[in-house]
C-alpha cells in the first residue's frame, strides 16, 4: 500500500536505509523539490513500530516542504528517521553509516538536527558526506539552530499580537509554554527579557527548575498548563497539543509557539477559527531554524541569518492577510501561500535531481 500513500501525501522518494552492523534502520523521505533540494532534519526516536517511524517521516517531510515554500528560500522538504534510543543506541559507526546513505543522494536531501540529534551527532555525519547542516561553527557551519528558531517565534508572535491587540507588546501579556527543552528555553527567556508573564511546564522537571531559577517563571503541571488564564498559548514540544480535549480549556487569545503540527486535525483548526482565537500556523512560525541553516550552503553568516528571521514577521503578516481576503482559518492559508508559490515555481523548473554542484562555501570537512 505504500505507493497509494505516496501518491495521497506527494513524495517524490522514500528511502529505507539498514546496516545490520551498525545498527542503523533509517528512513529518509523526500517530499518535494521543486524548489530546490529537500532540506530537513534527522529525528532519532524509539518508535514501537516501523510503520509508527514511516508514518512519522512523511509527515515531517511534508510539513518541511511547506515550511521551505512560505519561507520564500529555495529549498524542498524532506526529513530522516533514525530507529532508536537516541539515550542508549547512539554510535559512531551509525551516524557514519547514515551519512553514505545520505551521501548516495547526491544533494537530493540535505540532514540537519531534530529530535534526539545533537551537533556532535552531525560531525559523525559530516565525514561521510557534504550534504548536512547544523555542524558546529569550527566546520564552517553554524551549530545549534536553537536560539534562531526561538528568535523567529518571537517575530511571528510579534505579527500575531499586532493582528489580534493592534500592538507588538510582548512584555503586555501572559504566556503559557508546554515544552522548555532547547528550543522553548530560549524563547522563554526571549519573552522573560520583554518582563512577560510566562507559565512554564515539561516532562523534564529539570528544565522546568532551570526555567524557574533563571528566569523567575511559574512552574504547572503538565495537565495544568491547558488552565491557565495565558493571552497566549505557546506549544514548543511535540505536535497535537491542540486538540478536542485540551481545545475547550484553552482561555488564550492566541496560539503560537514552536512546535510542529500542533493542530491535531484540520478540524480542530477549523474550530480555533470559529473560537475566536488566532492561530500563527506553525510551519511558518518556526521556520527560523530552517532559514539558518539555509545559509551554509552560500556560506554561513551570522548576520544575515539575523536578518533572515525578521521575515517570518512579514510572512505571518501576508498569511493573516489571506485568511482574512479569502474568509478561511490561518491554517489553510499558509497551506494556500506556499502551494501558489510551489506552483508558480513548478511551472518553470523540474524537481533537484542531485546533479547540481552543492556550494557549502566556507566549510572545513570532518576528518
């Protein structure tokens, strides 16, 4: 049944990747490049089953596609799935593995971080192939995509708050955030630096403490975080925290934050809508790290990075705009904005087929 699912969701390639003595069972997924290679992390998780793992890489894949489209950067979406615990079976001799893998695309897909993965984790990758980003800073690249994500968060909270308050005070409002990992942490401490009101919780009690000591936040339960009387709702870990049961709790204005598919169902963002509430769709809001690691294949520049994030402003603000022209919830505008674009590209280029010279300028080659 797999080549119905593929051509349901679009995918141009699935690979399925095993070295039995390395201990490797990946899946890398290509969704779409028509607008350039399919750039999107490698997540390492303990998946019950292989179908649990597949349905989750494509599903990914096809979330970065449209993260890559309403960014306005010439990149394509894929993701990886490695199968494991990322606390007990990672290995040099796997990551190495992976990255032939990789590296047997020949640029049709690009790796960087996700769950589970960490830069020392891509340095193994990087000596097998080019084709990865995120590796630290002494390689040419620009390390943890962390702050860069949280810092284009802040930028498409900033549109939100506009569109809904007719201002851009973040330090006005009040902030529930489920999730304080890295990317959480820092906008916690983005929001704590404009003097917000920010409600904290995770499933690591030490990051929750962290978030408490440093920043003077009010630590919930993980249950408690759906009743608090935030302005916003900000999920920064895992998707689906927006759904039929969490829904009706919600006393926010405004849901924005980090995470990947945080709308259970389309559905669900359908009633979002009817709610009242503004919805910062999440593809667009996070795409800060994508945007950052973008820019190691022209040659990494901080700077620019910086400059880049400040677009995920006008982004949310042409996605609000949308939903407002055509009388449908955010959601299916951001899908609408990044298939016009796909679209429009699509009628004068084919998809990266990987034969084209990866620049990667500035980059020093693991050894």
């Amino acid at each position: 049944m797999i080549f119905e699912t593929l051509a349901q969701t679009g995918h141009e390639q699935v690979v399925f990747c095993h070295n039995k003595d390395a201990g490797l069972k990946a899946i890398i997924a290509i969704h779409n490049t028509v607008l350039g290679p399919a750039l999107g992390g490698t997540r390492m998780w303990a998946y019950k089953t292989e179908q649990e793992a597949l349905n989750d890489v494509l599903r990914l894949s096809r979330g970065m596609t449209y993260k890559a489209a309403v960014s306005g950067i010439n990149l394509g979406g894929g993701k990886a799935v490695i199968i494991g615990d990322p606390s007990k079976d990672k290995s040099e001799a796997l990551f190495r593995a992976f990255g032939r893998f990789i590296n047997s695309l020949n640029g049709r897909y690009i790796t960087a971080e996700d769950v589970g993965i960490d830069v020392n984790d891509m340095e193994y990758v990087l000596k097998e192939t080019e084709f990865v980003t995120g590796v630290h800073q002494v390689h040419g690249g620009s390390g943890d995509p962390s702050p860069f994500t949280a810092f284009g968060t802040l930028q498409g909270l900033m549109a939100a708050l506009n569109v809904k308050f007719g201002n851009e005070d973040v330090g006005k409002y009040s902030y529930a955030v489920q999730g304080v990992g890295h990317v959480g942490f820092e906008f916690v401490k983005l929001l704590r630096e404009q003097g917000a009101k920010v409600w904290v919780t995770d499933i690591n009690q030490e990051a929750v403490r962290r978030c408490v000591d440093e920043f003077g936040c009010e630590a919930v339960a993980l249950d408690e975080i759906y009743d608090v009387p935030a302005d916003v709702y900000s999920p920064c870990a895992l998707g689906g925290t927006v759904n039929e049961k969490t829904l009706p709790r919600l006393k926010c204005k405004i849901i924005c934050g980090a995470a990947n598919n945080q709308l259970a169902t389309d559905a669900i963002g359908d009633e979002v809508e009817k709610r009242g509430m503004l919805y910062a769709p999440d593809y667009a809001v996070n795409a800060g790290g994508l945007m950052n690691v973008s820019l190691e294949i022209d040659g990494y520049n901080r700077e620019r990075a910086m400059r880049m994030m400040r677009t995920i402003y006008y982004n949310l603000g042409k996605i609000f705009m949308i939903a407002k022209r055509d009388g449908i919830p955010t959601y299916k505008a951001a899908d609408r904005m990044a298939e016009e674009r796909i679209n429009a590209i699509g009628k004068i280029k084919l998809p990266h087929m990987g034969n084209q010279q990866t620049r990667f300028l500035g980059r020093m080659r693991g050894q």
